[in-house]
C-alpha cells in the first residue's frame, strides 16, 4: 500500500464525518424552511409531535404555530389569557358561577371538574343529559358541569379552589385525564396558563402572562436542538411502537422530563384531597384514559398509570378508574377497544354511558362518598 493510499485511508473517516454534517446541516436547512413556511405542500410534517414531546410546552408552542399557518386563525393568535385560569368554559369569568345554576331549583347540586373527557367533547350527549333522564337523579340533584376543554390538572384543582364555596353542600367529582399531568408544568396550551413549579413540598403558582399567543411564542421561541434529528427519531420510534410494541407507550419520555411532573402533581393530588377533606365534601376522584398516541385501555405500562395508582392508595382514595371499566365491559359484551373511543381519542357514547352508570352508583350510597 503506497503513501497515497495510506493517506486516503487515513483520512476516509474524517471526510465520511465531514460530508454526513454538511449533508445533516442542508437538511436541518431545508426541513426548517418547510415546516415554517405557509406552503399547503409541506403541511402533512407540520404536527408537533415529529419535533418534541407530546405535553411539552415546545410540543404546544409548535402546535400553536402551525395551528395559526393551517387555519389563518387571526382570533387565536391574538387571545389573551384569563388571568387566574388561562380560559374559562360554561360559568363566569369574573365570579366563577355557573351558567345553568338557576337551574339547580333546590336540588343538591352536584359538581363535575375536568377536562375535555369529562365536558364530551365532539360527542352528541353528555353527563347532562344521561343524568337528566334518570327521574331518581333529576328529582334530588343537579348536574354543574365545570369541566372545560385543554385542562390541565393545575387548572383543574385551581377551578376547584374557587367554585367549592360558591355552593351548598356540594358532591364533588374530581376528573382529569392521566394526559392531564403533563399540562401542569406547561406555560401554555391554548392560550398561555398558569403553571405550578414545586421546590420541596411547596408548590409555587406562576400566573399567565397577558399576552397575545403571537406575542409570547415570539418572546419565548420553541427550543428545538435539532427539528431533522428530532424528526427522524420521532419516525424510527413510531414504526418501532406500531410494529414492535403496539401495547405500549409511543411518548418514550425521559426520566428527565417526567421527574418534575410526577413532583408537581403529586402535591396537586394532595392539595386536592386535603382541601375536600377539610371542608367535609363528599367526593369522588375519577381517571379517564384516552386511545391516543399509544395511551390505550391494553397499556399497562404507561408512567402515568404507575405513578397515579400507587398515589391514590397512599391517599387513601379509591378512583373510579375508566381503563378498569373498559376493559370490564369488554370482556363482559365482546366489544372491540377503539369502539369506545371517537377517532381524536375522546370518548364514544358507550365510554360516557359507561361513567355515567358510575356517576350514579357514587351518587345513590348512601353514607359519606369517598
């Protein structure tokens, strides 16, 4: 082998590096042009989920920004945010009353907090109407459904703050959707929110920012490494769950992320049950489970599951848990999983009957709920 070669040889490693990084860093070029370019051409990679985390507060400044490029919706880039929850549902946003209260009529009023699980979102009925249909419910109590859609589990318990004195002897059902941990970190959703920090056993509320959506993202960018190398791992890892480990989690979180959920949230949790606890509220916890991007009613391994189970028998609380109850009604009439979720993962009909029928077995015991 001459000098020539020897040479060649020797510098073939370093060339192979050079031309794979140049190559790397055209990519990373082209790709960011496209994703943040207006062209309807490129608009099938323009989902968050290929460059960070679903949850992550970069995953929900992505979806904002591409939400804006798909729909031109002007209105949303320039809502401002409630100061004390972020948005607000069907009750005041200066006092907290619920729109339908003059409906209550002397009944006992029954609170229900959540999320978009909890509000039917894109189903054609809700608890309201179920409830409604069963004469020994309507004749004694009254359905306030404050569950608003995009909640996290911060916000959740924040409503909850303010509402419980609001009304006489309440029941109270807490909901939220094992999603929901995910948002109590977060500084935005749709629009910005609040947001707990925990140092210890505190927990320290940060408030939103009035500003527009446009203004924030613009003052407070994604922080994307690297949107090529964030979207080839997000490909690989997607063929990998669908092919490999279709029973599993697809989020492949990092212990780093999850660490200051799990904290956040378990002092919600107990923050929660304290505050019913000391006001004497009959309460009743329920956990709703989606079908979506690998959160399905088979997962036994999803995080969230082993971090929230193991909290609540701490707790010393019972949750109507809505995985056990779908897999109970499955095996009992045959169904197939995904007939018990609409396409965008929220619940079917049969899901929302199946809670409802729940609802109303915590509602008819006779002693204290809990």
């Amino acid at each position: 082998m001459n000098q020539e070669t020897l040479r060649r040889v020797k510098f073939f490693p370093l060339t192979l590096a050079i031309i794979f990084l140049v190559n790397f860093l055209i990519g990373e070029a082209i790709l960011r042009v496209a994703v943040f370019s207006g062209l309807e051409l490129f608009t099938p990679i323009k989902k968050a989920q290929y460059f960070s985390p679903y949850g992550s507060e970069n995953y929900y400044k992505l979806n904002n920004l591409f939400a804006v490029q798909r729909l031109g919706d002007l209105k949303r880039r320039q809502l401002f945010p409630h100061p004390e929850l972020g948005w607000v549902g069907n009750f005041s946003a200066e006092n907290y009353h619920h729109n339908k209260e003059s409906e209550i009529k002397g009944r006992q009023v029954v609170l229900l907090f959540g999320d978009s699980f909890a509000n039917c979102m894109n189903n054609p009925i809700d608890y309201q109407d179920i409830l409604e249909q069963n004469n020994e419910f309507s004749k004694s109590y009254y359905l306030l459904n404050y569950a608003v859609d995009g909640y996290g589990l911060d916000q959740i318990y924040l409503l909850l703050t303010k509402v419980l004195d609001l009304y006489d002897n309440p029941i109270v059902l807490f909901s939220f959707t094992t999603i929901d941990l995910d948002r109590s970190v977060v500084q935005l959703t749709v629009p910005q929110k609040p947001y707990f920090t925990a140092k210890g056993d505190t927990l320290y509320l940060k408030k939103p920012v009035r500003q527009s959506i446009d203004e924030f993202i613009s003052m407070n960018p994604p922080m994307i490494g690297s949107y090529l190398g964030s979207f080839v791992k997000s490909i690989i890892s997607l063929v990998y769950h669908n092919v490999f480990c279709p029973d599993t989690s697809v989020f492949g979180d990092s212990e780093q992320r999850i660490d200051p959920i799990k904290r956040v949230n378990k002092l919600i949790l107990m923050k929660t049950i304290e505050l019913l606890e000391l006001k004497d509220i009959n309460y009743k916890v329920l956990v709703f489970h989606t079908n979506w991007r690998g959160e399905s009613p088979v997962n036994s391994n999803d995080w969230r599951d082993n971090f929230l189970l193991p909290l609540f028998d701490d707790l010393k609380v019972r949750p109507v848990w809505a995985k056990f109850l779908i897999q109970k009604d499955a095996l009992a009439m045959s169904t197939p999983f995904h007939q018990y979720f609409l396409s965008d993962g929220h619940p079917a009909t049969q899901y929302v009957q199946l809670v409802a029928e729940e609802i109303k077995s915590v509602i008819g015991l006779a002693d204290v709920i809990k």
